[in-house]
C-alpha cells in the first residue's frame, strides 16, 4: 500500500460525500470575503463516527448538542455556520443549536440525532435562526461541494484548507480520506476556533475510528498553537462511510496500521495550514523536539516552544535567537538541561550540548525568511520526539485583534 | 500601627543599607540610557535573608551561586550587572558568577558566601568580567545610593521601579521596607527577567522571613505576567538588618502580621510597576477573581485571563470585549461555569450569571483608556480570591521583540 496526497482533493472527495453552501447573510456587515456562511457536508450512505469537542468549560451551544450526539459514533452529517459562534451561553442557544441540525437532517431525510452542528464566529449575540432557516432550503449539495463548505466555514482564514489523500494498492485506489478545517484565526469580534471535518469511504470499525481519532488529533491538531487561546467551539468530526466498497478495517490488522498512517497524513497536512494562517502569520514555525526521557515531555517542550511569544516575535524578524528557544524550553515544566541539549534552526546546529557554537549568523537570518522555520531541540536525555506546529506573532496579529470594533 | 508608602522611598531608605552604581560599559553599543550598569546594594550590618529564585530549568550561572547561598538565609549585599546575563550555560559563567560575588564581598570585607551576584541582558555572550573588575572599585556606596542602584539594573524598563513604606505606631516610625525591582522588559536581543530587591531595617526570625517571602511572592510577582516566558535569570533577595532597633519580630506575633501586611504592600506596588512596565505596554491589566471555590482556582483563572493574547490585544484597543474575558477564563483548567459566572470591566458589569448585558459601549470604551483596565470575574461558587497583574499586548511589543538584531 502506498499514500498520496490527491492533488486538489477535498472533504468530498471521498466517495459518497456530498457538500453544499449558500450565503445566509450571517455577517452583520454584508457578505465576507468568500461570501458563503452556511454549509452542510453529508454522507449519502450511513457512517460511523469519531468526534472530539473543545475541553473549554465555557462552551458554545452547538458543542452541547454535539457532546450528546459524537457518543453513539454515528453522525453522518454537519451543518455549519460562520459569522455567528452560537455563544449566548445559555439554554435559547442550545435550541437553536437543535433547530439548526434538525433543518439540516430533515432536507436529507435522516434522524436528527445523527447531524452535527457547529458555529463559528462573533460571541455575546443570539443566532439569527431565521436566516439558516431561509438558507438551508436554497444549499444544493453534491460531491463537488467540498470547496464551497470549506469556504463557508472561514472566519477570519485568509485561504480555505483543505486536503486529501488516496491509498492505493499499486495503481488501485483503495480508498481515499478527505478533510477540511478553518481556525486558527479570530472572528471580529471575538474568538478563535478549530473546526475540522474528516471523510473517508473506508469501512471502518467503530472503536477502531474513536481510538485512532484520538490518538491522531493528539499528534496533530492538538500540536497546534497560535495564541494559546482554546475556543469554546474547537470541534473534530471524522466520519467513514464505506462506500469505497472494501472491507471493514478491524483493529489490530495491516490495513488498521495503514488507515492510521493515512489518517495521520490527512491530519498533519491540515494542522500545517492551520498553523500557517495564524492571524497575522507570515511563518509557519514547525518545532520538532527529540531525545526526550517521555512522549509526555517531548510534546510539552514542543508545544511551549511554539507557543513562546519571545520565539515567535524572534521568527517573525528572521533572527536566529537560540537563547529564547532554549530558555522557553526550559520553562516548560520538563526538565532541560542545557549540558545535554542541542538546538538547530533551519538545519544550522546552533547550540550543542551546552555550548553556544559560532554559526553565520547573516546565512541562519537569509535561510529564515522561508515560509516555514524547522526549530530543532535534541534533550539528549531519551528516544522520545513530539512536533508541535506554530506561527510567528506579528504586528498584524495585534492589529487584527486590537483595533476596537466599530 | 498603621502602614503608610513614603514619598520617593527606595531600596537604601531602611537604615543600614547603602547603594550604589557605575556605567562599566556593559552594553556593546555604548552605554544604554540611564548609563548606569553594574550596581552593588549592601546592609552594613549582619542580616536575616530570604530569596527566590527562577523555576525555570535553563538557569543562567548567577542562579547556580545563589542557590548555594540563600539557605543560609544571610545575604548581606548583592551585585548586579545589566547588559549581559552570564547564561552562557556553562561552569565558566558560573565561576565568573562567583568572582563578580568575590570583588563584591572584598570590597565591602564581608565573606563571599554572604553576598548575592545577579546578572540580566543578552545571552549567548560570554560575561567580560575585566569590565566588572574595573568597574566595582569605582562604586561608592551611600545610603542615598538607592535610586542609582535601580537604574543600574533596569535594561529595556523604561522607568526605575521603586517604592519604600513605613510601619508607624503613631507619629513614631518603627521600621521601614524599601525595594526596587527590574523586568518584565527584554533586553535585546534575549531574555525577559524579573530581579526583585527588598530591604527593611526590622529585625525578622529567619524562618518567619523565608515563609512570609514565600506566600508573598505567591501573591505578587508570581501573579504578574507580561508575556508567559519565565526567564532564567529571576530573583527574588529580601535582607532584613535590625538597624531600627526594635525586637526581633517572631512568628504568630501581632507584629509579624503587620510585617506580613507592609511586606505585601510593598510587593504588591512593585509588581504593579513590573506589569506597567511591560514592554510595550500601553496599560495596566489588573485581573481580580472572587467567588472561586480555592485559592488555586482563583489565581489559575486570574493568571491565565492575564495572559491570554486575546485579552490583551482587547485591552490595547480598549475594547470592552467580555467575551474574550470569560472564554480565556474557561480554558484556564479550572472549572467555569457561565451560569454563575459574572464579569465586570472598569467596573461596569458586563455579563451576570450567564446574561450577556446590555451596556453602554462607548462609555466603557471611553473609561478603557485609562491607565489601569481592572477586570472583575465572580465564579459564583465560593469565596476563594485572587488578583493577577499584566499589560496590553501592542504592535510596540512585537516591534521591541521581533527586530532583527543588527
């Protein structure tokens, strides 16, 4: 078996998956960039289901929905908004969040209990009902529609995401995964968030999907950070159709094995383009951490790494500054010891066991205005690594989140 | 007793200290504003010490020598330099650390062991202690040396931070305190650090000292935050000399709860200038939590709200951004719960048990523009209280810390 990334491919590129959006008019200042806010993404065939919610304990109302819904493993469909984030913080809210995935599951003619809901956008203002309720009818879905779902799920992204990927036995394709995400930028006026939605027309076992979606939203999604601020929206959906028409993956086989590396592929591609439209970003920053004692503290010292500001402020002025990658580390709460400690930066070993090496520091500074800076940190302690996946923190980011909203 | 702040009190007020500082040409690029850049503060007579030192597990060498010294718990004098934080990593700095301490404690004819070396500025750079051994005979230490002492620590600050307060029994002066303090600003091209300094002229039973700096600093400088980078240079030294004449104050009296309160006082208007002082900083963010069910809880909401990004970038553009406030405040990993949660902004309620408010806007933008933005959160679930100290995140911020060094 082989993976491949398909080029152009989509959250319905997988078979049996179709996707529809229209402009509802959810943006209180006329149509955004984009124009689409309302999209629904649905299985033509019955699925199984993995989800994950925000681990927020001030949530929006549709993860309230989802949380009693992502359980029984068996949602088939999403309907989504933006321009809105449904966090009213309340019970009306909770409704709403009902009425809107009911509209969606009755135009499809499914139990409303297998459609997920999810909103993204401004905090504090009720969602206008009506206009989802008068956009639903007009969203013609087909298995094109991926692009236009992924579209109407932007907030303040300044290109839609989205990826997939074929695994083939020699030149058959086997089965393919699909997927699209939005975040990590932040809604005007308020919050960030993280919605990702995951095809694929593999069969697969329940257990098998919930385990493996687990396991790889904490390699990936969950190694994101541009601002350390968790929204009280983030949403994971990954559903598997079949439709592919292969037998079901059963833990424990090859095919297991491989649906995972496919899995983690599809994810690790999404988590990149999230990180490398951070507000503001004119970098990604990829930290990759290896030689530490645990899993636990290579993904600890990753992600303080990438969330530092002092390293992000470093990156976005191209300068090779060790110290504050090294010094962040440090404050991770995993024990680093500088004597065993090594630190590159675009492949330029830097630092090395305790001692600062002379490097050029002119060629390290050209080498950083790539769009993707590779720190590097070997603890020299264990076999353990972790990646976790940033952006740089720019003037933008404070000028998108800070100018009052008039 | 009564606990009064005294009009241009500094470090050297308390009887028994002297200070003072020189301009040994520290920074490369000629000597930073305030010139002044090696300083030495000093208790003439045997003192009673406490101190603390940086969590961070990159430590600069300084650390490593005052970790041996402070258990003793009687530190007598420090020596401070800016422009360079001997973090080198290495057992060269920290053989420089300790001859900085030795020409010191020569020059005042005390032992080593009792003196305190702390350093601040770039990393990566070895310590010209030639510089320092030139520099230390040319100090003249006095009790009017205070004030020159805090210039020659500050390194990005952009005002010298301190205060002293008087504990009074009437009209009659019984003992003071005095301090002054650097940080949280960067010094280009590395590191935040916070060096904090404390004296007083009361005599305190040495474990009394060590419990009360503790829980002091658990309130204070531990709940100031400028950006989430722990430097690996933080201090803490607070030398209490017994020149005022008094008894020594011991644990469980009535006089080590006033010692407790003008010590609190103290650290308290010294973070409040740490904070002020942030790099960047355009306002003060006071972060007051009640109603939690622990103090834990409350001081990891208040903490975690001061830091968030997205708080501060709201701040910075005086935007009366609740939403923010509580979504920051529910990703802290302490439980919150809207529907008992209120929160408050320069007084102004804003949202009261899960009700989004109605409130004048401009108004609360216009009183936003204030020095200092208090934030106000209520958990509704207990008395537990705590109160965290930051600043605005600006576009000077990113600036300060994202210029290519050259």
């Amino acid at each position: 078996m082989t993976i491949t990334k398909i080029t152009d491919g989509h959250v319905t590129t997988p078979r049996g998956f179709v996707a529809g959006a229209v402009c509802a008019g959810m943006y209180a200042g006329g149509p955004k960039a984009g124009a689409f806010d309302l999209g629904v993404l649905f299985s033509e065939r019955e699925s199984v289901s993995a989800g994950l919610l925000t681990t927020n304990t001030v949530r929006s109302a549709p993860v309230y929905v989802n949380e009693k819904r992502f359980p029984a493993g068996r949602i088939r469909g999403v309907i989504t908004n933006s321009g809105n984030a449904n966090a009213p913080f309340g019970d009306a809210g909770i409704a709403e969040a009902e009425a809107m995935a009911a509209l969606a599951a009755r135009k499809l003619g499914v139990a409303e209990e297998d459609f997920a809901v999810c909103s993204t956008g401004i905090t504090g203002v009720v969602l206008p009902l009506e206009k989802i309720e008068a956009g639903v009818p007009r969203i013609e879905l087909s298995a094109q529609g991926g692009p236009d779902f992924a579209r109407a799920i932007m907030t303040t992204d300044t290109v839609a995401k989205e990826v997939a990927v074929a695994v083939k036995d020699g030149d058959r394709v086997v089965y393919t995964l699909g997927g699209c995400c939005k975040g990590s930028g932040m809604i005007h006026p308020n919050m960030a968030t993280m919605l990702a939605y995951v095809t694929t027309d593999a069969a697969v076992e329940r257990e098998l999907l919930q385990t493996l979606v687990r396991e790889t939203a904490d390699a990936t999604f969950n190694m994101v950070t541009v601002d350390g601020d968790t929204s009280c929206s983030d949403t994971l959906l990954v559903m598997a159709n079949g439709a592919a028409g292969g037998e079901t993956i059963r833990a424990g086989t090859q095919q297991a094995q491989e649906f995972a590396e496919a899995l983690l592929m599809l994810c690790t591609e999404l988590s990149r383009k999230l990180a490398a439209d951070g507000e503001g970003a004119t970098h990604l920053i990829t930290v990759e951490v290896s030689g530490a004692a645990s899993r636990a503290e290579a993904r600890n010292v990753a992600h303080t790494v990438a969330l530092s500001s002092l390293v992000k402020t470093a990156v976005a002025g191209n300068d090779p500054n060790w110290g504050r990658i090294l010094v962040a580390a440090g404050r991770s709460g995993s024990p680093v010891a500088p004597a065993k400690t090594s630190v590159t930066l675009q492949g330029v070993q830097l630092f090395e066991c305790g001692v600062a090496l002379e490097f050029d520091e002119e060629e390290v500074h050209e080498k950083m205005k790539r769009p993707e800076v590779v720190i590097g940190i070997d603890l020299g302690v264990g076999d353990a690594k972790a990646t976790a996946w940033g952006c740089d923190l720019t003037v933008d980011y404070v000028h998108i989140n800070a100018d009052y909203r008039t």
